[in-house]
C-alpha cells in the first residue's frame, strides 16, 4: 500500500497544510540549490557533460543556470537541462544535506522542477513550485529513512536512488496528476536505480544527481501520458524496497509519517564543499588557524610537528583519503579539510582546485596529520590537538559544526554563500539579480519568467 499511500499524499497535499517552517526549509533549499548551481555550472565535469550531450538536445525551453539565458548555450530541452543543473549543483559537493540519511534533497528535485515548470506553457506560480518541491523532498527523504543505513553501507549512493523517486513526484505534483497517475510516477522513477558510492570522487558522483533529476522528469512526464509501471512498485516482494533495501524496511513506517513530520525542516546547510562528515574537522582547523594567528604564529609544513584529530568512524570510512590527486577526490580527504582549514582558515571552492590540491605546502601539512576513529563522538563531532615545532599544544573540541542542526547557518550566512559560489560566473550585477531572484520564490507570479531576468 506504501505506493499508493505516497501517491494520494502528494497529489492531495495542499499550500495551506504546510508549516511555515516547511515553507522557510524550501525558499532556503532551493536558494542553496541555485548558488550551487551557477558556481558549478563552469566546472570541468558539467562542461564536459553539456559539451559531449549537445547535438542531442532538443527543444530549448528550459535554462542551464550560470550561463546567458539569451545566448545558444544557455538553454537546452528539459530533459537534458534536469541533467546538466544536476550535475553542476552537486559538482562541489556543495548542496544541502539531510543529516539523519546523508541525502543531499534539493539536487534531484530541483533540477527536474525548475527545467519542467520553464517547459510549461501554463505559468506556474512560485507557491505551485514551493509546494512541488516539499512534496518531492519529503517523498525522498521518508524512502531514504525507510532503507536507512543498510541501503548506503551496501554501496548505493542514497541521493540519487530515492532522488529519483523525488523528482518525480515533485514533477508529478507540477504536472497535477491524479492519484493513479502519481502511482505510476513513482513505480517508474522507482525502477530507475541509479548511484554507486564506488563513484565518490569521480565526475560520475554529480552524475549521480543529474541523472536522478532526469530520470524523475521522465518518469512523471511518461505517466502523465498514459505510460504505466507496477502501482505495487515501492513494496512488493521484488519491489523497490525488498530490492534495494539490504534488508532495511520501514517503509510503512515513514510513510505514514508523511505530512506529521516534516524531514525538510531537517536540512541542512554546507558551509564547506565536501563531504559533510569532514566539517567537524574542518570548523575546528579553522579555530586553531585563528587562535595561532592572534598569538602572532603560522601554522604550516615547516611549524606543524603533528596534527591528532578524534572522529567519529563515518569519518575514515567516507573520507579517508590520504593522498588525494585531484580536487574531485580531496572533497572525499578530511586530511586535507584539515589542513588548508589550519595553513588558510578557509576551505571553500578555491581550497579544492586541483593545483592546491597536490601542491607540496598542503602535501606536507596532509603527512603531519593524523585522523583517529572514535565511536564515542558524534557525526557532527571533533577533537582536535595540534603541537608545533616549537612545543606550542592547541586543541579544539567541535561539539557541534558549523552548518548542523545545532548550530545552522543564518540567512546572512547563506547570502554569502551564494555570492562567493555566483560571483565568479555571472559577475556582480548577475550575482545581485540571481540573488534577489532566488529568494523571492514564493511571491513569484511565473517561475520562468525568472531565469531570463538574471
């Protein structure tokens, strides 16, 4: 029953029944999303993606973020621009994150949403897309409860197999199926199954996210039109959750939480791109980087004698690369969050271009440090001591990081986010107007009438 209870959710959830706090969740959600967007949107894999799939694109209605909306690169079909947003949203490693399953939420579901809604010949208004985008997060994030750990620690990459699902109940919404319809929205994104975490640290790990948000567009657009898939899709014996689950079922469970607990109101902000484990370590560094300063020191490859920092085991197992080669890869190395967080007090964007990456001053640093799993501490948890040369001892404990629930990010906080990550491509004009663009959703008369204003 578990389908057909997610379907009639979704299709009969109204704007009135959401929180107001659900309703902040999604304008800070997709204003995330879209700074992440633009500042992916020129990187290497999200290039090589839009330049490769090019002379497959159709119809152009739908924007490709970071790049003119009047010009020939800025526009592509639906479909391939739920893909290429996709994969730029979550190139850096950058986009939010729901902390009890580690799914990134917003990706797979606004990407397809925002390519589908520019499709449209009818307006949607900021509210009809709000409301689309809660449906399709809440969807993914109950799925992701339901198989949660035993899904991930089989080796399928979590985001992009429920992000699916997501995107096409968020399309779906968009599309105003009917309960049926809705069912065989689900059952065909359900069979979709995309991700393996063998990837992390690839190109093929954005592609993840992309191909999710395409897949989910597919998946609702095709049942809109008559296409049909299993109405037992999610949990029938050699369904989506017997299948996939490792033997995590709670499906039932979450489902019939729908709409009681809001999972969006769970999300949480980055304050660094990379895996979100390594932000304990990562905001501890900084503090430490900060203290040596003020007491007139540097800490680099020549002042550093060790570096001991206390994890939780998630840490080591999802981070611990100790020689990364490449920025990609250094997302996936909390030796070197580590490490430019304590030589630069700062680890964003430009902390994991590929040159820093391998150069020698944090080649040295990444030897000094060692990381320790500790099963005492939490996820959002650290300690850490570091000793110099001359005998100086520091230590920071990181109760909680910046950017988890306990200590979020503020609205401020978020504004320079996104202009650190959208300054770079679109400029400072640009950047002001995608800004006051992005935020401004839900009084929005047509959401595609957006994009062409920046």
């Amino acid at each position: 029953m578990a389908t057909a209870k997610l379907a009639q959710w979704a299709v009969n959830l109204q704007f009135s029944q959401l929180p107001s706090s659900a309703i902040q969740a999604a304008n800070r959600s997709f204003y995330n999303w879209a700074g992440c967007a633009i500042g992916g949107s020129s990187h290497p894999a999200t290039l090589k993606a839009s330049t490769a799939l090019r002379p497959f694109f159709g119809q152009a209605t739908s924007s490709l973020l970071g790049r003119s909306a009047s010009s020939q690169d800025g526009k592509a079909d639906a479909q391939h621009a739920a893909l290429i947003n996709g994969i730029a949203s979550h190139v850096h490693d950058y986009d939010d994150t729901h902390l009890e399953t580690i799914i990134h939420p917003t990706g797979p579901v606004a990407s397809a949403l925002l390519a589908q809604a520019e499709a449209l010949e009818i307006p949607t208004s900021g509210k009809d897309f709000l409301l689309a985008l809660v449906a399709g997060i809440e969807a993914e994030c109950k799925l992701g409860l339901a198989v949660w750990p035993k899904h991930y620690d089989l080796g399928w990459h979590i985001t992009s197999t429920v992000g699916s699902i997501g995107a096409a109940v968020a399309v779906g919404k968009l599309l105003q199926l009917d309960e049926e319809k809705m069912g065989h929205a689900i059952s065909i994104a359900a069979t979709q199954v995309t991700g393996l975490r063998d990837q992390f640290g690839s190109d093929t790990k954005s592609f993840h996210v992309g191909r999710s948000a395409q897949n989910g567009l597919l998946a609702a657009v095709l049942a809109g039109n008559g296409y049909t898939g299993s109405l037992h899709a999610l949990e029938a014996k050699r369904g989506w959750v017997n299948v996939v689950g490792a033997g995590s079922n709670r499906l039932e469970e979450m489902v019939g939480s729908l709409g009681t607990i809001w999972e969006i109101e769970k999300n949480s902000f980055k304050p660094f791109p990379c895996g979100i484990v390594v932000h304990p370590s990562i905001d501890g560094c900084i503090q430490l980087h900060d203290e040596i300063r003020e007491r007139g020191l540097v800490a680099n490859q020549d002042t550093i004698e060790s570096v001991k920092a206390r994890v939780h085991p998630l840490v080591l197992e999802l981070t611990g690369k100790k020689t990364p080669t490449d920025g990609l890869q250094a997302k996936f190395s909390v030796y070197h969050g580590a490490a430019v967080g304590l030589v630069i007090g700062k680890a964003g964007p430009a902390q994991y271009e590929d040159q820093l990456v391998v150069s020698q001053e944090f080649v040295g640093v990444r030897e000094k440090i060692e990381a320790i799993a500790d099963g005492n501490l939490m996820a959002d948890e650290a300690d850490i001591v570091l000793t110099l040369k001359d005998g100086t001892m520091l230590r920071r404990h990181v109760e909680h990081a910046i950017g988890s629930l306990e200590a979020p990010m503020t609205d401020d906080q978020l504004q320079t986010k996104f202009t650190d990550q959208v300054m770079p491509v679109l400029g400072q004009n640009g950047t002001a107007a995608a800004s006051k663009a992005f935020r401004s959703m839900e009084g929005a008369e047509s959401v595609a009438k957006i994009t062409p204003s920046i």
